[in-house]
C-alpha cells in the first residue's frame, strides 16, 4: 500500500493543479510577468568567474597559503602576459621597447607595465650577467671587430656596410692561406640570405644582435616578455577585454605582425580567464540551443500535440529563467562548473513535462474531460514528480557539505531548480493546457503501450537470465574499478585551442614558463639564503630563485673584463663621430667595388668554405640586379640589412658602462616583485621532474613541504585541490546514496522496492566508472559531478515504474502496459540529449562531463528498462508461488 507521505503529496497536487485550472489565466499572465522581470534581472546582474582555485573553500590551508602570497604581490594576480615573438632577436626586442612604451602612454587602461628585458638596468649591465667564460669570448670576438664596427657605427648605411665587407675582404685576398682577420663567412652567409628572401619576395632582416654575438642559428622564435596589470572592470562580463583590445590594437598599429617578422601573443591569468569565458559562453550558449532543439524533436516524438509541446516547452522556458534569477540572486558569480545549470534544466524539468503531460495525453485519449485528464495526472504522477524532485535536489545538495564550492553552488542553483521545476510543471503547465487543451489523437491502428510486448515480454518469461547478465556485467566492472583515476590538473580542462592555453603550453615545452613551480615566502633576505639553501639540496628541486640571484657572481673579474672591452671598443662608438648620409650613387658605387673583391675571392678559394659563401651572395646580389640595381631594391636592401644595426650598436655601447650591482641598486620594480612591503622575500622553487605526471607532481610537494610547510603555487595547489576534490566527491555520493536511500525506505515503506529501484543504478554506476577506463575518459574537477547525479537523477526512473506499478495494481507486469515506461524513455532521452549537447562544447571540462553524463545517464536508463522489470517479474513469480493452491471437491 502507497504510504501516506506519498497519498498526502498526491491530493496536494490535485488540489493546487484543480486550482490552477480554474485561475488558468489569471496564472498564465502572472507567470508571464514574473518571467520577464527575472529575464531583466539576470541580463542586468549575471556575471562569471573563470578563476578555478575559487572554485573551493577559501578555508583550505593551501588557499589561505596562495591569498597570502597574492596579498604580498598583488601585482601577479589577474595580469596579462604579453609574448613577443619575433624572427630575429633584433626584431623582438625592437617590437617589445615600442610596444611598452605605448602601453606606459595609457595608464586609464594598464595600471602596470614591467618590461624586466628592457629596463635601463639591465640594458646597462647585462654582460654581467654573462657566464665569465661566455663573457671572455665575447670580448675577443668584438676587439677582433672592433675597426670594422667603428665603420659602421661612423656610417651604418650601405655605404658603410659594402666598406666595411670590400675591408675584411681585402684583409683576406692579402692573407697567404686567405684566412680573414675576423670570421666573415657567417656576415657574407646571412646577408646572402636576406637578399636571396628579398628576391623572393618574403619578409626578413639581418639580426646584427647574433652577428655580433655570433649565437648559432635556430629557427626562432626568439621571444620577450612584458608582464601587464591591466586596470580592470569589474561591472562587465569580461573586466580585462579593453586591456586586450588595446594591446591588439597597438601591435597593428605598430606592424607587430607576422607579414613584418613579429607576432604578438598574450596569455597569463586575466587572458586566460577571458579566453576561458568565451569558450565557455560559446560551448554553454550552443548546448543550450542544441538542447532545446533536441527536446522539442523529441516532445514532438512523444506527445503527438503540438499544443502539449508548446506548453510544455513555454513552461520550460519559463522555469529556465527563474532559476537562472535564483542563481544570480543566491551565489552572485557563476563558476566555470555552476554555469552548466541551464543545460541540466533544460534535461531536468522537461522529464517533469513529459510525465504529466504523457499521463495527462493518456486520460485525453481514453476520452477524459479536460478538468479529469488534469486531475488523473495529478493523482497519478503528482507524488512521484514531488519524490523525484526531493531525491535529485538530494544529489544536488549533497555538495553543499563538502570544500568544493563550484559543486556546491551549482548543487545550490540546480537542486532549488528541481523545486522550480516542480512547482512550474504543476501551475504554468496545467494552467496553458486549459487555456489550450489537447486533443485526443486518433491513430488508424492503436498505438501499443512501449515495453508491453517484445523485449518485456522475453524478460517477463526469461527474469533469471537478466539477473545472472546483470551480475557479469557488475562482476566485469568491478574488475576494472581500481583502473580508474581522477585527472588532477585544471590544465587539461582550458581549450588548448585558445591563443592564451597555446601560448602558454608552448612557453612550458620550450621551458620559458613552469605553472608547476611553487613558492614560499621567507621572513627576510637572510631567511630566503638559508630555506634556498635547504631546498637546493633535495634530489626533486631543480632549482631556487630569489632576489639573490639578481646579484652576478664574480662581478670584480668581470667589470674588469668590461672595463678593458670599453677602452677598444668605446673610442670607436662615441657619439656625434658620424659620416653625412650616402646618395644611392654612393651606395651603388660601393657595391660595384665588393661585387668585383666578392668575385676575387670566389675566384681565390673556389667551391668551399669563404669561397662558396662569397659565391653564394654574388649570386644573391646578380639576382637582385647586380651593379644596376634599382634605387627601389636598393633602398629596400637597406631596410633588410641596417635597420637593426643603429639600436644594437646604441645597445653595446650602453653595456660598456657597467657598474657594480648590489640589492640596493635593483630597480625599484624589480625589488618590488620579489620582496613584499613588509618585508617578506620570494622564493621561488622549480621541479627536476615533469610535474604533469601526478606522482612526481605528490613527490615534489612532499619533499618541498619537509623544509618549507607552507609553501605554496603551481604544483602545491594541483595536489590539494584535487585531494579536496576527491574527498568532496566521496563525501558527496555518501550523503547522496544515504539521504536517497533514507527518503525512498520512508516513502515507500518496503525494503524490497527500495532495492528494486537502487540496484540498476548501483549497476550503471559500475559500468559507467568501466566505461570511464575503457574510453580513457578520467574523472576530472568537471565531470566529478556525474556519479552523485546517477543516483539522484536515476533514482527517478524506478520512482515512477515502482509507484505507477502500485497505483494500478496487479503486480509489477501490468506498469508496462500504461504510459509510464514511454514517459520513462522519453524522458531519458531529453537528459541525454541535453547533456549530450555538453559534451559537444570546445571547453574540455564542461565537454566532458556531458560525456560523462550522457553515458551515466544511458547506462541509468538501460539498466532500470532491463533490471527492473525481471525484479519485479521474479519478485512476482515468488509471491505467485507462495500463495496456497486451491482446494478441490466441496
């Protein structure tokens, strides 16, 4: 017998909907109202936050660790990384000076511009920073050049270029075994290049930086950084999008450009963060197109009415934004998780719609007055619609508990919806069906009720062999549970498909960025040494970096080395010591004169070696024209070759000034990112080991946190929060199975169909963790969701066969007859389909919990059609068998 709880809950659902329908309209224009004042609301107050470590509680100790480091610099929150990359050094460093330098002329929009490459300091004392061997090479290689860059700092134009080549030229054709006095072959190989892309028509430029520093070739890109504190709007969607915009804006206005040689990238957190919410925006707003798409494809299936589909759908739209008001009202800011609430809705309410109005189809069709029809679905699918909505809001809810505030708040929106779906299913519903009630529809031959034949009808006569299926299948998914893993890193849950997450994974393959270092702050310099000291000893730590570091080692030996750099090199760079600029008669003339040694000394040292090189840019320089090269090509030809060469020469001479460097003589800005106000010093501390790996990942946190317990960063946080993640799941799916389970043995009152309804969601459970090894589809901060939901959601489908089995009496067999085992698949099918509409987002994370839910939920709904009815088919055999045989005779 029905329990009382569940009697009580229908008679409140015929009184209310028999009320709606006698107020249908005044109901209807006061939903209608209501719903366009919370349409106003959410356009007028919705926002997301992108952050993923807000997504749990800020009473971790790991989040209370990283709030501190960021209250000491703030200057590294929400910034924007801008990546230079250019073909040349030259052309990187060149397009990194001009773009800060336009970005400090905008202070309204960039609160913050720190170009570290690019300030005088280090332009002035960077040789220091030089290896001392690396140093020594470099001071031989410029004193041998120092005459020819002294030509060339008189008259960097081609004039003096063509000079300075005809000189080295002519040093070389004296030489017995024609051996330059500096090597050549490297400047006649490069410029031979250009001029063969300038006939060729492709962008390039001499890079007099690696000529001088005689770097090896690579094929770039050679990058710079800028590090941007945009000035944030907090009152829009996207509080960085004018920094970026700017930031786009100058580059082309500047020919930062790949056509010039430069590319332009950006990435850190606030261009992560925005990168991160369009995706979002994008995968969420086409899902839930894509979902209501597929729900009116199916209702149409469903219902044959196009009126009980309109009403169905206008209710749903109707909940939809009430809860998107409830949302915004209760948890403020979205998460990138909370955010897939109007996807689950969508999935969620209509199985609402699809009961009542299947339930309420059938009473129509067995030609029931409208007010009957309405009362017969109340009373029939009222309390089993108020059951599933306690026991999803149940799964939901069950978050609430736990650390993981990005459940927590999406349990928070999604569990209240279920009520919001409940109570518009039993008041907007009613009240537009008796504004335009459905009619009956007439079908040429009788549709059979789904399940009554066929498929039910061989599990009705073959229960056992279900049962012992089910039980392989459970025994095959227990095998490959312990193969089951949780995803750690939020990385592998952002597009990588973004400018911002490509930027960034590019810079951690070329070891220019590590996400996975950790930092821990000091007390005061000397503290710094010694903790840096502690950890440089650990067989996990790569390295340590602190403002320490800064200070060169053996600065004595190598100002010296400077010093005696200077007193070659400084007489042939002073200013003003320059010659008038050439006319393009000089220039011409000039190479005429290096066309003619280029040929002497091809002629001189054959095929090999210098030889081959001078042969190769006299082909260069033929094929541009030769000695009757046009003014055009010509002037062009200086661009590519020289319009490097004045900064790089401004460059060394500014180097040749170094002076002792000490904390004290620091940039301000510098001691500012790595020493807090109060005191506090930064230390940095990088990984040996690929920290992508979880286990090294745990290793490295391990061994930091024996000298440093509160230390924080990259890899610190990756491993916290995902152990918080896991416990909260397991903490979650307790509180779900128990509460669930709790509230079905006081509804229905019989342990026998408490377990009926539990043990094909018990299966699907199984088989979905299975299915989660087999498609290599880990568990992940998204997608961790799904489990707790199978129950919850799940839960729902043996609700309705087990109460509707009661309601009509005769045994488990005689449900398969009615409407409900339809409503039950065409109710799955809308959850799957909205869900599977997820799983087609560009964001990863979103993308693969609609994966994951699509299969939980495909599973659910097999197991309930397949499981279900042989419990019920064996569990009535037994009662049948039970019963006392008849007596015979009188």
């Amino acid at each position: 017998m029905t329990s009382r709880i569940v009697a009580f809950g229908r008679r409140i659902a015929v009184l209310w909907v028999d009320g709606v329908r006698r107020w249908s309209a005044a109901v209807a224009v006061a939903a209608a109202a209501v719903t366009i004042a919370a349409a106003y609301y959410v356009v007028g107050h919705i926002s997301i936050n992108t952050d993923t470590e807000d997504m749990l509680s800020p009473d971790l100790p790991f989040r209370q660790e990283s709030r501190a480091l960021s209250r000491a610099f703030p200057q590294f929150s929400d910034d924007i990384a801008v990546v230079i990359e250019g073909q040349t050094p030259d052309l990187a460093d060149d397009a990194a000076m001009a773009l800060a330098a336009a970005m400090r002329k905008r202070p309204k929009v960039f609160e913050r511009v720190f170009d570290q490459a690019g300030e005088p300091f280090f332009r002035k004392n960077g040789l220091l920073y030089l290896d001392r061997d690396e140093l020594y090479d470099l001071s031989d290689r410029l004193a041998e050049a120092q005459p020819f860059l002294g030509t060339l700092w008189r008259d960097p134009s081609l004039r003096g270029l063509f000079q300075m080549l005809g000189r080295a030229i002519d040093e070389t054709l004296k030489s017995e075994k024609g051996a330059p006095p500096i090597e050549i072959g490297r400047v006649l190989r490069d410029i031979a290049a250009i001029l063969e892309a300038q006939r060729l028509g492709r962008f390039s430029r001499l890079s007099w930086q690696n000529l001088m520093t005689e770097k090896a070739d690579k094929p770039g890109p050679y990058r710079r950084f800028i590090l941007v504190q945009p000035v944030l709007d907090f009152g829009s969607l996207q509080p960085a999008i004018q920094a970026i915009q700017t930031i786009r804006t100058l580059a082309g206005e500047l020919h930062l450009t790949p056509d010039q040689g430069v590319e332009v990238r950006l990435t850190g957190s606030a261009a992560l963060a925005e990168d991160e919410l369009k995706t979002v925006e994008q995968g969420m707003g086409l899902a839930s197109v894509l979902s209501l798409v597929l729900v009116v494809a199916l209702l149409f299936v469903g219902f044959r009415s196009a009126r009980l589909v309109a009403g169905t759908i206008a209710t749903l739209v109707m909940g939809l934004i009430w809860t998107a008001a409830f949302a915004v009202a209760a948890v403020g800011k979205l998460n990138l998780i909370s955010v897939a609430f109007a996807v689950l809705f969508i999935g969620l309410s209509v199985d609402f719609g699809i009961h009542f109005g299947l339930r309420y189809k059938e009473s129509v069709d067995a030609d029931a007055p409208h007010d009957v029809a309405l009362r017969d679905a109340a009373e029939s699918v009222g309390g089993a619609l108020t059951l599933c909505a306690v026991a999803a809001a149940i799964s939901f809810f069950s978050f609430l508990p736990t650390a993981y505030l990005g459940l927590a708040e999406l349990g928070v929106i999604a569990g209240s919806g279920m009520f919001i779906a409940l109570f518009s299913n039993l008041t907007v519903l009613p009240a537009l069906l008796t504004i335009m009630p459905a009619r009956k529809t007439v079908a040429a031959v009788p549709r059979r009720p789904l399940a009554a034949g066929g498929p039910s009808r061989w599990i009705g006569r073959h229960p056992r062999a279900v049962l012992w299926l089910a039980v392989a299948l459970a025994a095959a998914g227990a095998v490959l549970l312990p193969r089951a893993h949780f995803d750690f890193d939020p990385l592998n849950l952002r597009d990588r498909h973004t400018e911002s997450m490509a930027t960034l994974l590019d810079l951690m393959r070329s070891g220019d960025a590590d996400t996975y270092s950790s930092t821990v702050l000091a007390k005061n310099i000397n503290n710094s040494r010694e903790i840096s000291d502690k950890l440089d000893k650990l067989s996990e730590v790569k390295e340590t970096r602190s403002i320490t570091d800064y200070i060169p080692a053996d600065q004595d030996e190598k100002l010296e080395v400077v010093q005696t750099m200077s007193l070659f090199l400084a007489p042939a760079l002073t200013p003003g010591n320059r010659r008038s600029p050439p006319t393009m008669a000089d220039d011409r003339r000039e190479l005429a004169e290096v066309v003619g040694k280029l040929k002497a000394l091809a002629a001189r040292l054959g095929q090999v070696g210098l030889g081959n090189d001078a042969a190769r840019l006299l082909a260069a320089i033929e094929a541009l024209g030769g000695e009757r090269t046009s003014d055009g090509v010509l002037g062009e030809m200086e661009r590519r070759l020289l319009s490097g060469l004045p900064q790089r020469l401004s460059y060394l001479r500014t180097m040749l000034e170094a002076e002792p460097v000490t904390l004290g003589s620091l940039p301000a800005e510098l001691r500012r990112n790595e020493i807090a106000a109060d005191g506090r010093v930064r230390v940095e501390i990088f990984p040996r080991e690929n920290l992508m790996d979880h286990s090294a990942a745990r290793r490295f946190v391990e061994a930091v946190r024996t000298v440093a317990p509160h230390a924080t960063g990259g890899a610190i946080i990756i491993v916290e929060a995902g152990d918080a993640v896991v416990a909260a799941f397991r903490d979650a799916g307790i509180i779900a199975v128990s509460a669930i389970a709790a509230l079905l043995v006081v509804v229905l009152r019989n342990v026998r169909d408490v377990l009926f309804v539990f043990a094909p969601l018990l299966l699907a459970a199984l088989l979905t963790v299975a299915a989660s090894v087999l498609l290599d589809l880990p568990f992940n901060f998204a997608n961790v969701i799904v489990l707790p939901l199978l129950f919850g959601l799940g839960v729902a489908n043996g609700i309705h066969v087990v109460l509707r089995a009661r309601h009509e009496g005769g045994g488990g067999p005689a449900v398969f007859a009615t409407s409900t085992p339809r409503a039950v698949v065409f109710s799955a099918l809308t959850t799957i389909g909205s869900f599977g509409s997820i799983a087609l987002s560009k964001h990863p994370g979103t993308a693969s919990m609609g994966v994951l839910l699509t299969i939980a939920i495909t599973l659910t709904l097999v197991c309930t059609l397949l499981l279900l009815p042989a419990l019920m088919a064996v569990s009535a055999n037994r009662t049948a068998g039970d019963k006392p045989a008849p007596q015979k005779g009188g």
